[in-house]
C-alpha cells in the first residue's frame, strides 16, 4: 500500500465512521440540497493538506477552467476510463475493502487569487462522496451524494494550495458506484491557462506535403506564449517559437490517417494541447501539372487542383512550373513555343524518373494556347496549332517534315472501322464497348505520309475566362453529378449539315448502315437524350418540344452553334451567354461545330463589359464554363470539320461507359499536332463507380 493510499484510508474510514448514512431520495430536492456535509475532526493522523501538492506531477497543467487531472487511486477501484470526457466512466467497486476511491487535482490558479472554485459538478449511479481540501482548516470538507446535479463550493481562497491546486477525491463506501462525469467549476476564467487549436489550412499543398498552424491559440489569462511545438503524429515534430500564425509545413513519408497536435506553452510553465487528424495520400502520379510561374492566379490554380483538399490529391512530385510572363499573350510563335515550353518540359520528364508512366499533361491558365502558322486555307498544309495538341507528341515534335496534322489513328480513311485495329487512340467507328485506357507510347499516331510517331501524353487545359471561373470548372468536376439521369443533348441540321455524327448517315459515309449515330447510341444505352434536327437552334424554351426536366439537367451537348439558320437568335455569337436556358450538371460536357470557339480564355469583364473577348464570329467555349459548363473540348484557330471532336465517341464513352473526360475526348479526336484544346479537369467523370 503506498503512503498516499495509507494516509487517504485513514482518513475516509475515521470520517466515514462519524457520518450518518441516513438522507432523503433527492427527488425534490435542489442541487444544493441533494448533499449532506459530514462535519468533525479528521484523524490526528493525517498530514497537513500541503503534502498534495507534492503528488502532482510536474507536467499536470490545467487547459480549461473545469478540467480536473486524475492523479490515483485506490482499493478496488477498477479503472479510471476518461471520466472527465464523456462518455467515460470511473467505476468505484467495493470488495473486501469497504472503500474505493480516486483523486483528482486541478492546476492552474493563484493563491489569494480572485478566481476560486465554486461548484462540482457529478453525475454517478449510486450514492457517493465526495471531498474538497480546504487549506484554510487543514482538513477535508466531506459530502454524500445523494442524486447527480452540482454541488456548491464554498470557501473561496482556502480551497487553493500554495501551489495554486485544488483537490477531489471520489468515493464509494460500502457499495460500488460509476461516475461519469466529475466537472470543477470556477468563479472566473483560471489564470495562465492557455488555449491550442490546430488547423490545416485549405489552400495546402497536396501528396505527403501538409501545411500547419496554430491561428486561434491564446497564452491564458495573464501570461504570453513562451513556446509552439507540433508533433506530426509521425514520429516527428519540430517547435517553432512563439508565433502561432507561421505555417509549418511537413512532408509524410507514407500515405496513411495520422494524429497531428499542437502544444502550447506560456511563461507560467503550463501549456495545452490540441489535435487534429488527417488523412494523407499517396497522391495522383499519373498526372503532370504545368503553372506559370511568373502568373499568382497559375500558381494558386496549381494549387488548388493538386490539394487534397480543395482538388484531386496530385503528388507534389507532378508539378512543373515555367516562367512565361505574369500575363503572357495567347499566342506564342513556334520558335518560342519549342525553346519556352516543349524543351524545358522534355528535359523536366527526361529527369523526372516518370516520364513512361506519367499519362496526362495539364497546363494551369496564363499558359499560351495558340501556335500561329501559314497556309490557314489547306489543311494538308496549314501550320497553325495548339500548344495542347503539340505536347501530346512531346517527344516526337521535331521528327515531323512539318508542323502538320497528324492522324490520331493507324490510317485515317479506315477510322477503325473495325474492333481490331487497336494501335491508335481515336475509336471511331469501332465497337465504342470496347474498353481500353492510356498509356505512354502505347499509341500511335501518323503523318500524312504514313510515317508514325508514338503518342505521348493526353494534353489537358484548366482555363476559363476568370479565375474565379477556373476554380469553379474544379469544383464542378468533383461534384459531378453520377446520378445517370442527365440528358444529352444534340441540335443538329442534317439537310445543311451532314457532317457530323449525331445522327445518321454517320460522317464521311452516305449509308445509314455504316455505324451507329449518337442518337442510336444513347437510345441503346438508355441514356435519356434529345435530338433536334430542323434549322432553328433549340434553346430550351417550349417550342423547342424538349422533354419535361430536359432543360434543367444537361450532362452534354453538341451542337452547330451559330453557323445554325433560322429560328429567333438576337444575341448572334454571344448565344451561350445570353439565349440559351439550360442549365448544366455539373459535368457537363460541351462541343460545337464553331471554328475559333477556343480563342479567348480572358474575359475578365464578362459580365459587365464583352468588348475585351476575341470572338472571331463564334461562340465560345468559355461562354459555356461561365454559365456552369464544366469540360469542353475548342478549337483555337480552323479546324476544319473533320477535326471537331467526334461526340458520338466522346459522350458515348463519358456518359454512358465512364471514362475520364481526357480518355474520353480523345478518343472522339482524329487529328493531333492541330488547333483542339481540351478544356477541364481530365479527371472528371460522371459515372458512379460500381
């Protein structure tokens, strides 16, 4: 038996003995009243108060004004569980000892102080005691209890040691109680208690990579932050001072959920602790992000997609920044494109160690997008481009007898006619069932002469009119909606237009047998659709005929945009922003058969002043993301139609089957090292995961 427990027995038994166990129920009576106080001597044994404060361990302190530290306990006392948090419990069982009991103590407040105890709070089973050292008397002031409630404390000072403690013992006599909870309540707030909080900022760096800091931690009544320490919850920490708005970055090793903690100390020598816990990823490696460096609003998008948080988790290993100007100029000459961003990106992924697995490229906004050529008027000439296009051959980009086009399949006349022809990406006219994804070099791609070249990468672009814009297209891709019941929409003119492939014939072909149309697609999916197919655009007004909750719950739409006669138009090629009426899911995909619909991704006055936006005579894809859109694919200077994304293809494999928006998008794309961009998170998808 230790001297503490010798000292306590004598104590309780010879108090015990001269007390009453008579008392009411307490069922009507008050919290005050449901007590009885056991007045007389305590034993002549017992030593002064004082000794207490010699049991409380050096690095007890008190973090709140009512928390009570546990400190032992005694005879057959089974466990003391966290009775101070609920829902744990003190179980006091009585054996063959006729006492249980536990001692607490609360740290923290000074002596001739104006804050002092005034109520205990206890909530228990059966009967019990419980006693308060009064330092003034050199004794313990006794209480049964009787029924739960908060017992009031009087004596102010005398309550406190010299050390600034003040101590409670539970017990049960003679039968066993479960307490749990044990609450000592103050006159004020404690002196020199401080306060931790823990944060992890949103705007955190993604992968192993977090950021910390203790913002909202406070020194206590009286006293200053003397120290900041963090513990990881990895085995490692680091202290910092005493600034609790520093952030504190920390790299993981290991993916896995960790405890991370914050201790603050002040200049009395007590401190607190506070604690979050999070969960850390490996992080996406498959995906490469590109910012500008030179551009706050490229960087902080970079950001804000690699986050775990905030985007797609990407490993902070996946990120490439190039110094292009604060606010480059949308167009970049082929000289300065190789020298500025094709080179310096080969010899980053030459280095990397994963330049054969890496899949995808994104390029962040305020990275050029426009490539000017000559010979605008043929295509097997033409040598305009798209930085995006370009990159997907990265590796192959100076091997071309021209800066042409290249055919995104093994021969373009046959566009995979068949299921069997699998070394290009394009899907064509194949089995659209037939599943297959990305990889490096797995692909190939031809010039016009048959020459091939492996295909590098899928190239896409995080860009919108504004930044606010650009963040949102993040947003909208992780709430994308999975339900299966948005609608797919295609507005078309067969007799004006017979060269595209929502409905039959099927573009180049004049037969209605040479593959199925995307109307015939989605109807055999089951995937709800609308197709119209006179001259007059639908907008989503009734006289369109759309079906009931079509217009509110687009996932996709194709459409010939304003090259489209007939039919009511005021607003010409500002028509995304101002006519139509649907409102997009978030997901939503969008192409149109407009030349230039990927010129202008700066409209920072969109709404207030369209003067600034390049419009070449179309609408623009970015109208689209400014009114909810979410991924698209654009053209940045002449396509031609052969080179407009094949929406049979792309919706089919996006709605119905599930791919990524960028697997899906270029699988509806025939031509690369040309004029498309593809706009949004390639990540994105709108099928739920079986």
């Amino acid at each position: 038996m230790t001297r503490i427990h010798q000292y306590f027995l004598l104590l309780l038994l010879g108090t015990l003995l001269m007390a009453g166990c008579s008392g009411n129920s307490g069922a009507q009576q008050s919290a005050a009243q449901q007590t009885e106080q056991l007045n007389g001597p305590p034993p002549a044994s017992l030593p002064p108060l004082s000794v207490l404060d010699s049991l409380v361990p050096a690095d007890t302190r008190s973090s709140s004004s009512n928390k009570l530290e546990f400190l032992d306990v005694g005879y057959n006392s089974a466990s003391e569980s966290g009775v101070l948090q609920l829902p744990g419990v003190l179980n006091l069982t009585v054996g063959e000892n006729p006492t249980a009991w536990a001692l607490y103590s609360a740290a923290g407040l000074e002596p001739e102080g104006s804050v002092v105890p005034s109520g205990l709070q206890t909530i228990f089973n059966k009967p019990m005691y419980v006693a308060v050292a009064d330092f003034g008397s050199g004794r313990w002031q006794w209480h049964k209890r009787i029924a739960p409630g908060t017992l009031p404390l009087t004596g102010g000072n005398a309550l406190v040691s010299p050390a600034g403690n003040v101590f409670i013992v539970a017990l049960a006599w003679q039968q066993s109680t479960q307490l749990s909870s044990l609450q000592l309540q103050f006159s004020g707030e404690v002196p020199a208690s401080p306060a931790a909080q823990i944060n992890v900022p949103a705007s955190v760096v993604s992968g192993y990579e977090l950021e910390y800091d203790a913002v909202g931690s406070t020194a206590g009544s009286g006293a200053v932050i003397t120290g900041v320490t963090y513990d990881f919850g990895d085995g490692t920490g680091t202290t910092i001072g005493t600034a609790v708005d520093i952030p504190v970055t920390h790299t993981y090793t290991l993916p896995g959920t960790y405890t991370a903690s914050v201790r603050i100390d002040n200049d009395l020598g007590y401190n607190d602790y506070a604690s979050v816990e999070v969960l850390v990823g490996g992080g996406n490696t498959e995906l490469l992000v590109v910012a500008n460096s030179d551009s706050p609003d490229s960087m902080a998008l970079a950001d804000y997609y690699m986050s775990p948080l905030t985007g797609r988790g990407i490993a902070t290993t996946q990120r490439f920044e190039l110094p292009l100007g604060a606010d480059p100029a949308p167009t970049i000459d082929r000289q300065d494109y190789e020298m500025q961003i094709r080179d310096p990106l080969a010899a980053f992924l030459n280095a990397s160690g994963f330049r054969d697995s890496l899949k995808y490229i994104l390029l962040m906004e305020d990275i050029p997008h426009q490539i000017p050529g000559t010979n605008g008027g043929d295509i097997n000439l033409s040598s305009f481009s798209a930085v995006d296009s370009e990159l997907c051959t990265l590796f192959s980009g100076d091997s071309y007898p021209s800066p042409s086009f290249l055919w995104n399949e093994e021969e373009w006349e046959d566009f995979r006619l068949t299921g069997q022809n699998n070394a290009s990406f394009y899907i064509g006219l194949a089995d659209l069932d037939t599943e297959y994804s990305f990889s490096h070099g797995a692909y190939k791609v031809t010039d016009s002469g048959g020459t091939k070249y492996d295909l590098d990468y899928l190239v896409g672009r995080l860009d919108a009119y504004t930044h606010a814009d650009a963040l949102a297209l993040v947003d909208r891709s992780l709430a994308a909606d999975t339900s299966g019941n948005g609608w797919v929409v295609y507005d078309t003119t067969p007799a004006r237009f017979p060269l595209d492939t929502m409905s039959d014939p099927v573009w180049p072909y004049s037969d209605d047998n040479d593959g199925l149309c995307g109307q015939e697609e989605m109807a055999a999916a089951g995937q709800n659709y609308f197709i119209d197919l006179t001259t007059t655009r639908v907008i989503g007004q009734a006289s369109d005929g759309m079906p009931a909750g079509s217009v509110a719950n687009v996932i996709a739409y194709a459409g010939w945009g304003v090259n489209h006669s007939g039919g009511s138009w005021p607003s010409g090629n500002e028509y995304i922003l101002d006519d139509l009426l649907f409102t997009y899911l978030p997901g939503c995909a969008w192409i149109s058969y407009e030349s230039f619909n990927g010129t202008d991704f700066d409209g920072e006055t969109v709404d207030t002043d369209r003067s600034d936006i390049g419009r070449n005579g179309q609408g623009q894809i970015c109208d689209f993301l400014h009114r909810g859109g979410t991924v698209a694919i654009g053209h940045v200077y002449e396509p031609w139609t052969i080179a407009v994304g094949d929406e049979r293809a792309v919706f089919y494999r996006y709605v119905v089957k599930g791919d990524r928006w960028i697997e899906a998008a270029y699988k509806g794309l025939r031509c690369l090292s040309w004029m498309d961009v593809v706009v949004g998170d390639p990540l994105c998808r709108v099928v739920a995961d079986n």
